[in-house]
C-alpha cells in the first residue's frame, strides 16, 4: 500500500500514525493525551515487529520498538507499507511487515507554504487557545538538482486538568544531486525535539505537577548511485540515527521524598553497498551492510530510603548479505529473496522470502496473490544486557 503525502495532508491527517490508522491490516494505538507513546501493530503483531524506515533509514530502537509520536507528515512525499514478513530484504525487527516514510524532494519553480492551525477546547483547561500548530516548506529545483526544507511546531495542552502539555517540533530537508547523466547524489536529514508533561502516578490517578518525558531524534542519510552500463547500477549508503530519550520527575515540594529522572541514548550507523542488475523487466540485487548499535542509559530515584542509581553501556555490530530478485512477466509478478546475518552476539541467521502475483485477465482490477516468508527480530539491549538487581541479561540470546 502506498499512501501519498498530499493526499494525506488535503485531508487533514498531520502524523504519520493518523494516516496508517486507514490502511487495512493495520492498528495504532496510543495510550495517553497527546504525546503519548503511540504504537503501531501489523496483522496482530507486537508494537517491535514491525520495521520503520525514514528515507531508507532504520529509525527503530535495537530490538524494533518505535514511537510514532513525533512522526509528522509535513515534509513526507509517500508512505510505503509491506504487509508480512520482510527480514530476507531488510533484516531484523521486519516480522510482521514493514514501513517506509519517504521524504519529498522538490523540482521546478520554488514554491513556499504555510500553514496554522488552532484548537480550543471547552474542557477541562479553559484556556483561549489549547492547540496551536504551525508549519512551513520550500521546494523547488530543476533536473540535476532539487531540495526541499520542513519546519513545524506544535504546541497542545491535553486533556487533562493540568500538567499535560505537549510540544513536538520537526525540522526536515531533503536534497538530489546530478553531476552527469549516470551519477546521482541525495542527502536527508530529519531532527525532531519533543516534550510531554504528565500528571498522573502509577495507578492513573492526575497528581504530579511537574513530571515530564523528552525525545530528541536525529537521523541523516547519504547516497551515492553510478550506473556502469545500461543494465548493471551500483550504490552506495552511509546512515546514522540518533535518539536521547528520557523522563525527568523530580520532588514537587519539600514534602515529596520521591524523584527519578532517567537518560537512554541509542546509535544505530549503517553502511551498505549494492548493485543492480536489469535484464528486461527483471531486476537483481545483491548488496552486504555493516551495522553498528550502541545505548547508554542512565537512571537515578531519590526515595526515603536513600538514592538509587543506574547505569549501562553496551553496543553489538551485525554483518549482512542480502539477494533479491524482483519481475513481471506478462499478468505475472515475481519476487524472492534471501538473507544471511552474522551477528557478534547471537551469531549467523538466515532468512528468506518469495511472492507471486496475477492479474486475471478479464479482470483488470483484480489480481491474486500469494507470499511465503521469514522473519527475524534481534534481543533488545535490556534483554541482552540487564544488570539492574531485578534482571539479569543473556548475550546469548538467538533472535525471535
């Protein structure tokens, strides 16, 4: 399924998970007031079974949680979704299907917009304004070369009496390069810094006036594809992506014993290589990637038995090699894949994949199709790493 950024945006659908809220297989949910931790399940899945690339990518955390919550669609050109297991292609955490966030690059004449938008709600805030978003975009270029730039900022005091503010706000830009007829260039870069405040306790009850979560998330990738002949193009990718997340709760007055404030940095860089092959309407890739993942965490509680701390510092590399065939032939469309990881902590796993699809002929809206395939997700870092007095990790763990 391919849902189209403009379209989504004519109907009011600012976030991403807004919009896969429509798409057939799929389930959001989030659980809280704005700026709640917003999950997604695919065909039943878990909320980590399913892979999310921004610009190719990987934004999830290592073990395949993400959170949609700060995900907009301003600067977003398509969403592409891949129902079903897809880890011979992409590797790990694609269990349950896939989707790509892809962000628009301009071409022609520069053209700016903006957009504001507010919101007043009669409770339980009372205020003049409760919600207020703001958005603006350029875009523009010619045929070797096209950008465009995203800033908004969003700004909603929730839905409940006091201390349930949320603020998001996004900057994207995106750029393509030609310098000849066979070379191409593209640059993304995403930054996102977010906070929600929220009052309640452990039971739900609405009592803390100071506690808030926080996430700042940066994500860059950079490409560079030359076609050798009219049938073989190769490419090469480097990626990186970034995310500090954390909660900050500290004592509301000289009464309250009670505090805890907590840091996790996560590092996914990536580098990968691969070439294509093109022989009529049958294309073949074959590529390897080297990837690198890394957390820190960091916690501490302040309780009338004393101070308590925590802290962690892990990282793992994984090696792949992936080869995927895709075609049509007539009213038929192929495709099959296969994928070998080599990972320094849970050692060599393999995946495979292979689709089939037909358009019957009589019938031109109707196609049948069929897939069969295999899925991996790695151990989170807690599972493999836990030392807390309350868990003990394994690094031995094999992959589900």
């Amino acid at each position: 399924t391919v849902l189209q950024g403009e379209t989504l945006r004519a109907e009011g659908l600012l976030t991403v998970a807004d919009a896969l809220r429509h798409v057939p297989g799929l389930d959001v949910a989030r659980n809280g007031s704005f700026g709640s931790t917003t999950s997604l399940f695919v065909r039943g899945g878990e909320s980590d079974h399913t892979l999310v690339l921004v610009d190719g990518v990987q934004v999830n955390q290592a073990g395949g949680s993400f959170d949609f919550v700060s995900l907009t669609t301003d600067d977003v050109e398509r969403i592409e979704i891949v129902r079903g297991p897809a880890s011979a292609l992409y590797g790990s955490d694609a269990m349950a299907g896939v989707v790509h966030v892809v962000t628009r690059t301009g071409n022609g004449p520069a053209r700016v917009r903006a957009r504001v938008e507010t919101a007043h709600y009669s409770e339980p805030q009372d205020e003049a304004l409760d919600g207020v978003r703001w958005s603006a975009d350029v875009a523009g270029g010619s045929d070797r070369f096209g950008y465009s730039a995203s800033l908004s900022r969003e700004r909603q005091e929730g839905i409940l009496a006091f201390n349930n503010r949320f603020l998001n706000t996004v900057a994207s830009g995106s750029a393509r390069f030609a310098p000849d007829d066979l070379t191409r260039v593209a640059l993304t870069l995403r930054v996102t810094d977010r906070k929600s405040h929220y009052p309640t306790d452990g039971s739900g009850r609405v009592v803390d006036r100071n506690s808030f979560g926080f996430g700042d998330e940066t994500l860059g990738r950079l490409s560079v594809a030359r076609r050798v002949t009219d049938a073989l193009e190769l490419q090469a990718a480097l990626s990186v992506n970034e995310t500090d997340t954390g909660t900050d709760d500290a004592p509301d007055d000289p009464a309250d014993t009670d505090g805890y404030q907590s840091l996790d940095h996560f590092r996914r860089a990536a580098g990968e290589l691969r070439a294509s092959l093109s022989v009529g309407r049958v294309v073949l890739t074959v590529g390897g990637e080297l990837e690198e993942e890394r957390q820190r965490s960091f916690s501490e509680a302040t309780t009338s038995f004393g101070p308590f701390h925590g802290r962690s510092d892990s990282e793992r590399q994984n090696v792949a090699t992936f080869a995927h065939l895709t075609g049509e032939q007539g009213v038929l469309a192929f495709n099959a894949g296969a994928r070998l990881e080599d990972n320094e902590r849970f050692g060599t796993s393999a995946t495979w994949q292979g689709g089939l699809s037909a358009g019957l002929p009589g019938s031109p809206g109707t196609r049948l199709r069929a897939s069969v395939g295999t899925g991996i997700k790695e151990p989170t870092f807690y599972e493999n790493f836990a030392a807390d007095g309350f868990s003990v990790g394994n690094p031995g763990l094999d992959p589900e």
